[in-house]
C-alpha cells in the first residue's frame, strides 16, 4: 500500500493490485462464473430442448449440429476478441462484469448444448410415449416427464462448465476484469451500476502480478497464494454442483 497526499493535505490511502489480499478477485471470479453459468445454462438447456424434442433431424439441423461442435474447439482468446468487439465497442457496453457473462457463456454454450441434448437423448422413449398417452402435452411430457431425469446429466456438463470459467483470462481480460479496482462490485450509486462495471478476477490478478510487475519473493508467494485459491474456489463450486446432482438423482427413480 502507499500514500498520496491530497492538494488539501489529506492523506489519500489505496491498494495497489500486487497487495492488499485477493478478497476482491475471488468475490469478482464468484460472480463472473455464477452469472455467465446462469446465462449458459438457460440459452443451453433450451437450445437442447429444441433440436432434441422439437427439431426434425433435417439437413440445416445437421449443419448447426456440426457448427456446435466446432465452435466447442474455438481458442479462448478468439471468443475474448469476439466479446470485445461486440459486447464491449458494438453494444457499448465498455469493460464490464455484463460484457463478461455473455462473453464467458458464448465459450462454454456449445459444450452445455451437446451435454444436455446427450441427457435428453439417454432418457427413455417410453416415458414420452407414456404421458402422450395419458392425453399430457408436449410441453407438459418435457417438463414433467423428461427434464427431470436429465437434470443430473445437465449438471455434470455445468460442473465442466465451472472448470473452464473460472480458469479463463483472454476473454475476461478484454471483456471484464481490471488490473486494479479499490471498489467492491457492489459499492455503487446506482444499483443499475452494477453490471456495468468491471471486476478484478483471480485469473486476471495471476496473470498480472506473475508478468506485469517487477518480481521478488513477495509476488512469487502472492501467484501461488492466488492460484491455491481459485482452486479452492473452483472446487466449492463443483463441489456445489456434485451435491445438487447427487440429491436430484435420489429423488428420481426410473
């Protein structure tokens, strides 16, 4: 840390990025994972829906298939530039924790789709047939009969997911995080601020304390301290995400 003095002689405190503990990193990395998570998860789960149950096996969904899937091996940095120039200069949306998720979720969304329409695609004909039956509709046979059973499937993709967010730092070095930020994310005026404002990240704050500053033995603890934590961090949230599949799973029976 230093001090400045202030014109009026008023001792001015603040924290540079290479100190001052990751508090702020790990809170920025929970959100930018929960909330580009959210985002995947819903765009994918609908996407699967529909070329699982709704879509004809024609030559246009064969194409989209086959373009998911090549997009699953696009480099990282690809969907950072993608993300600045759209998110950040098209939508102006500058560097900012919304620029981020739908970046961040755009990278993981095709591994998320194959995933879910695969869980779709393990669950038994016969329980469709079965509720069609029964007069249910279509709507109502993938809500009640189907979507369930292929919950634990979705959420072992999400936890794949997690893994590669939160691990990230092309895209949300163009997208999302700052080098340096004295605010907590939630200390703003307005509440709308909110996700319009950048984050500082772990992978970020590795990143720039490991290259971008001089080095002794204090940034050399300081990368492996960080890099121990978003391990950690990383772990808690699959870990979450393991335990929300295991107890989905025992309430089902087939």
């Amino acid at each position: 840390a230093w001090k400045t003095e202030h014109p009026a002689d008023v001792a001015v405190t603040s924290v540079a990025y290479s100190a001052g503990g990751v508090w702020p990193c790990i809170v920025g990395t929970a959100l930018l994972v929960i909330g580009s998570m959210v985002l995947a998860l819903a765009v994918g789960i609908c996407s699967a829906i529909y070329l699982n149950e709704y879509s004809q096996n024609t030559r246009s969904i064969r194409l989209i298939r086959i373009a998911i899937l090549n997009l699953a091996g696009v480099p990282s940095i690809v969907f950072g530039l993608f993300g600045f120039g759209l998110f950040v200069i098209f939508f102006h949306w500058n560097v900012s924790l919304l620029a981020g998720w739908f970046t961040l979720g755009l990278m993981i969304l095709p591994a998320i789709i194959t995933a879910s329409e695969e869980s779709l695609r393990a669950v038994p004909n016969g329980l469709r047939e079965g509720s069609l039956a029964l007069g249910a509709t279509k709507w109502q046979t993938i809500r009640k009969n189907v979507l369930p059973y292929a919950i634990p499937g979705i959420l072992t993709s999400s936890i794949l997911g997690i893994g590669r967010v939160a691990g990230e730092t092309a895209p949300i070095m163009f997208t999302a995080a700052y080098a340096m930020r004295d605010e907590m994310p939630w200390q703003v005026q307005r509440w709308t601020d909110f996700v319009f404002q950048g984050v500082m990240a772990l992978p970020y704050h590795i990143y720039v304390v490991s290259s971008k500053i001089p080095q002794n033995e204090y940034t050399e603890r300081v990368q492996y301290g960080a890099a121990c934590i978003l391990l950690l961090l990383v772990f808690a949230i699959a870990l979450a995400s393991i335990v929300l599949r295991e107890r989905t799973r025992k309430r089902l029976s087939w």
